[in-house]
C-alpha cells in the first residue's frame, strides 16, 4: 500500500464530518439567514441560529472549502451562498434542504452498522425500535420532512423517465406507493389524455390529496388509501413501483407484486422505476442506495438478473428496461 492509497482512505473517513456538517447546518436553516444577494457576517448568523460564533465560522469555512459557501475576501468572518449553498434554502426552487433534514434525523442509524452488519437487520429500526414507515406514522412532522425529501432526492429522475419513455397506449395509470404524488403528477402534466391514481397508506394520503388539490388535478387524479400487501386498486391499465420495491427485501417485494398481478388485465403493463445495479467493480449510485437501503429500510437495488427473477416468481415477465439519463431505468412487465 502506498502514500495515495493511505490518502485515499483517509479522506473517505473524513468525508464522514463533510456529511454531518451539512446536514447540521440544514437542519439549522443557516441558508436561509442569508441576503438573497451579497454576504453575512457570522456574528449575525449565529445569533440567529443560536450557534456558537466560532464553532460556526469553523464550519463555514470547513463547507466553503468543498464549494458550500464562500467566505467575502472583502469582508472577513462574513460568507455568501453558493449555488451549492442555495439549495440548501428551504425556500428555493429545487431545495435539498428537506433531504438534508431526514439525514440529520437519521443519522443514528449510523451507529447501528455494526448491528446490519451481525444481523442483516436494518439499523434503523434497531436504532429507533421500530421500522422507517411505522415510524413516520407515528411521528407526522417527521413525514412531512420526508415526503419532501424524497422529493429532493429522486424529482431530477421524473423529467428524466418522461422523456425516455412514452406512456404509449396507456389510459389511466396507478401510482402504487406514489407518495406526495409529485411524479403522477408531473406525468399527467406531460400527457393530458391521461387519468390516475395515488395509492399510499391512510396516513400518506391525507397529504397527497392536499397536493393534488393544490396542483388542480382533482378532475384527473384520485387518490385511494390502502396496503399494497393487501390488495391493489383494479382500475389502472399501467402500474407504477417507483422507489417502492427497493425498500423491502425479496419476500415484501414479491407479496407486492403478487398484488398488482392480481390487479392487472392481460393487456396491462407494470413500470417498476429503480435504479439497477450494474455488473462488475465500477461507482455506481446504484450500489451507494444499496447501502442506504440496507442501512435504513431492510430493502436492496437489484441488478437486472434479479429483477427478472423477483417479478418471475409474480406472473410477469420483463419485455424492456429502459435506461433514463438519471440513475433509474424504467423496468416495463407485462403479465406471465
């Protein structure tokens, strides 16, 4: 082993502080305390943000070094936002600040590794005592944050999936686990012949009816509250898995594709949208999900091999995966 590989390794450990550090500072909604133009001097941030001043400049100037703020050369110990900074706002177009948040919440899942590690159960219950959704039911701010986080994280793939592909044929699409609805949602922007359906759990669909209200889509998109263990809405003629089966491991996943089989026309397609985990020893942000998933739902990504396999054992066959120009490609199945 040589000096680069040793340096290598010790930046990886570090990166663990870069990760806090942003998070913390989300969570504080530092951004936010910012002009919309020019820069503000940390005295007046951590006065806002009830943080220690120099514990505060400290760490702005450790996240200015990764491209997240700059200190003002013409005004020392003040800093203005970056374009990195400004997704952190809570109110900015795009916001990651959500995103930030959940982790913050989540990090002491982290200390549970080696607990995945023994087991194979997933930290975060083990951290929390309870599994990720029934811990959001429980705590409904918590939701609210994730709901938005999930839209941080995975709202770039929706323009990307819209434009590889086409939704050809369809009439009325079924959002199975949809969420806050923000993808049907964009996807009934795009295609004003069609018709859906958010399906999520009790506590899930409160808000998504809120949204669709708020996006004016009452006429065109109902939403249904349900168990996708249990049963499926029948009246879709396209079924959408986006970031659903990777929360669960293989046996929750077939029990809910079993469901949508036994929704589902012989003419019917099934789009499961995930990232799939390519072959061989190269980066992906397919396998760093798998972790996280490991980590925090019990869940996995799955490479293509596995797929055809988990929705084999359903009564569907894959006709075509389309790779999109985010990290998800679009798995269409057709029944068995």
């Amino acid at each position: 082993m040589g000096v680069r590989e040793l340096e290598t390794l010790r930046d990886i450990v570090l990166g663990a502080n870069l990760a806090r550090a942003v998070c913390r500072i989300g969570e504080l909604g530092i951004a936010d305390l910012f002009p919309r133009e020019g820069s503000a001097p940390v005295a007046a941030l951590a006065t806002a943000s009830g943080s220690h001043e120099e514990a505060l400049y400290r760490t702005l100037r450790y996240l200015a070094a990764h491209g997240i703020f700059a200190e003002d050369p013409a005004a020392p110990r003040s800093f203005h936002l970056t374009p990195l900074a400004e997704a952190l706002r809570r109110d900015g177009e795009h916001s990651f600040a959500a995103a930030v948040r959940v982790f913050e919440v989540a990090w002491a899942a982290l200390d549970c590794f080696p607990h995945t590690l023994a087991t194979g159960a997933n930290a975060l219950e083990a951290a929390v005592g309870r599994p990720l959704f029934e811990y959001l039911a429980a705590h409904p701010e918590i939701a609210m944050i994730f709901d938005a986080a999930m839209t941080s994280f995975h709202d770039p793939e929706t323009p990307a999936m819209l434009t590889a592909y086409g939704f050809d044929g369809v009439r009325h699409v079924v959002d199975v686990g949809g969420g806050n609805g923000s993808m049907l949602l964009a996807v009934l922007g795009k295609h004003p012949e069609l018709t859906g359906t958010v399906f999520d759990l009790d506590h899930v669909a409160v808000r998504t009816r809120q949204a669709v209200a708020a996006a004016g889509m009452t006429e065109r998109c109902d939403v249904v509250a349900g168990d996708a263990f249990r049963a499926v809405p029948d009246h879709g003629d396209c079924y959408v898995l986006r970031h659903v089966l990777h929360d669960w491991a293989d046996e929750p996943s077939a029990a809910i594709l079993r469901n949508c089989r036994a929704a589902m026309g012989a003419g019917d397609r099934l789009l499961v949208v995930e990232a799939v985990v390519p072959e061989g020893n190269g980066p992906s942000v397919a396998k760093d999900w798998d972790i996280t998933m490991m980590l925090y739902t019990g869940g996995r990504e799955r490479t293509e091999a596995e797929y055809r396999a988990l929705l084999a054992a359903a009564g569907l066959r894959i006709e075509r995966v389309v790779p999109t120009e985010s990290m998800v490609s679009v798995i269409e199945a057709r029944p068995s």
